[in-house]
C-alpha cells in the first residue's frame, strides 16, 4: 500500500490491532513510521474513532519523549497513522539481548519518562496506561521516547466511582492495582506503578512476579500479601536507593503512592548522587509490590 507520496518499505512491528511499517516519505523528503489498523478493526466504527484520537493526542502533545504523529489517512484500503520513524530499538528488544539494564542507564530510562509524562499529564490530563519495555524506545542519538498510546485515557474528574469495564485494559506484568479494579478513574499514579514495575523487569531481567498467568499475576498486583523479591537477590550492585525508589512507586493503594512525576524525576536525582532519601510521607507504612530486605 503506497499513496500521497508515501513508499512503504518494511514491516517493523505488529500488534493485536496494527501493523507499523518503515516508510518513505516524499513530502517531508525523510522516513516515517506508517501504522495500519487491521483490516476486521478498520470496519469497525469504534476502532477507527479510537486509532484517530490515538493521533490526535500524540500530535496535540509534541513532545520529544514521545513519539510524534504527523496525520491519520482513511480511505479505500482502510486506516494509517504517520509517525515519526525512530532509527533505534525497544528496550524490549534490548531485553531479549543483553537480558538486563543497568542501573544508571534505568534511571535514564526514568528521569526521561517522568519528563515526558509530566507534560503529557499537567498539560493535556493524558494518562497511557500501558507503560511497558516494549513500549519505551531509544533512538540513534540516545534519545528515550514513548510509543503506542492505543490505550490511553484522558483524565476526567468523575463523582463517585465507576463501573467496572468488560475488559482489563493493559499488560498484565505491569498493569496498576486500580487498572485491574477498574473502579475508580485512572490517573498519573497508574503509569508511576507501571512504569516501576517495567524498571524493576529491566533491571533484574525478571517480572515482579514471574511464572504466574495473566490472571494470577493481575491477582498478585493487587494483594496485600503479593510482593516480589528484593532487586538485589537477581543483581546484588543495584544501590539501596534505586530499589527504594522502585518500592515508593510500587505501593498498591495509589492513595500511598507517589503522586507526582516531578518527585520521580527528583527521586531519580537523589539516587544518581548517591543520597538516601526516606521513602515519601504518604507511602512509608503502605503495602507495596517490592519486598525490600531491611
């Protein structure tokens, strides 16, 4: 599929729903990312809403954490979305490599998310909602930028709660206690608890709760009792601070967790200098997903 100057090259990705191609863009005279909305959800008036507020979002923010979309097309041979095509991989990828991250290079991977979605929540109330290493890219330059806001929510403030939806949106190794609930709406602390529980996989090269299904590994985010094991029994040089930091954005009642991307990326800074901070006010006696060995 070619068109309005636009040459597909190679396919670079595919999900449940899309297919991401390398493109050449005549226009802008550069590569571009083209993702195509499968053919069963392009006659689907709901997806096709959704793919387009998908672009929407990402063109409204401009921002250079994340990944830029330059329009959306419709026509005959169905739905695409251009993007900004980044020359890297996906720290997904670089998992399946190298099998973990380093500490320094994971509170990089921090400090950029925390600036990014600090803009994408104070400015536009975009939560994503499915932070992941698959999810988290790095580009030619060292550049760390999000992708694939196919599920995100745009905050509301709501009376009372809401009901639960049919489906669980996210992915299970990472998804928030409150996303799996599905009873209150989702919020910038969502994305803090995902965006540890994806450090903590990089990190150590394990899930928070490995060998357990879809089902039960959802079930463990949200139990009291569910706690993973202290980062340092898989890689003994993570620093005390790192750990605290990921235990502080794990805790499981986001009324106790951190409430603010700015404190992560303070947080990040304390570490990085080599400084132990106390765990936040709000979250020193809160349950969390990480078991650190005192």
């Amino acid at each position: 599929m070619s068109g309005n100057g636009i040459k597909l090259l190679e396919r670079v990705g595919e999900g449940g729903m899309s297919t991401v191609w390398k493109a050449w863009d005549e226009s802008r005279g550069c590569y571009v990312a083209v993702k195509v909305l499968a053919g069963e959800f392009a006659a689907s008036g709901r997806d096709i809403a959704s793919f387009r507020e998908e672009e929407r979002v990402m063109e409204e923010m401009d921002n250079p954490g994340i990944v830029k979309a330059y329009g959306f097309e419709q026509d005959g041979d169905g739905c695409r979305m251009i993007m900004e095509y980044v020359d890297g991989y996906t720290f997904g990828d670089l998992l399946r490599r190298k099998q973990h991250v380093g500490e320094a290079d994971c509170l990089l991977i921090c400090e950029s998310v925390a600036a990014a979605l600090n803009v994408a929540w104070n400015d536009h109330g975009v939560v994503h909602c499915d932070i992941k290493p698959e999810n988290i890219m790095i580009n030619s330059e060292g550049v760390v930028k999000l992708t694939d806001l196919g599920i995100f929510h745009r905050y509301e403030q709501r009376e009372g709660t809401l009901e639960p939806p049919d489906q669980v949106m996210g992915t299970p190794a990472y998804i928030s206690p409150e996303q799996v609930y599905g009873d209150v709406e989702v919020d910038c602390r969502s994305d803090i608890y995902s965006l540890a529980a994806t450090l903590y996989h990089l990190s150590t090269g394990r899930t928070l709760f490995p060998g357990l299904g879809n089902e039960d590994t959802m079930r463990a985010h949200c139990s009291p009792t569910s706690q993973a094991r202290d980062p340092r029994s898989y890689r003994p040089a993570l620093s005390e601070g790192f750990c605290q930091l990921l235990e502080s954005m794990l805790v499981k009642d986001r009324d106790y967790r951190v409430t603010n991307w700015q404190d992560i990326y303070q947080m990040c800074l304390e570490v990085e200098a080599g400084q132990k901070f106390k765990p936040r006010e709000t979250a020193a006696t809160a349950p969390s997903s990480l078991l650190l060995n005192q």
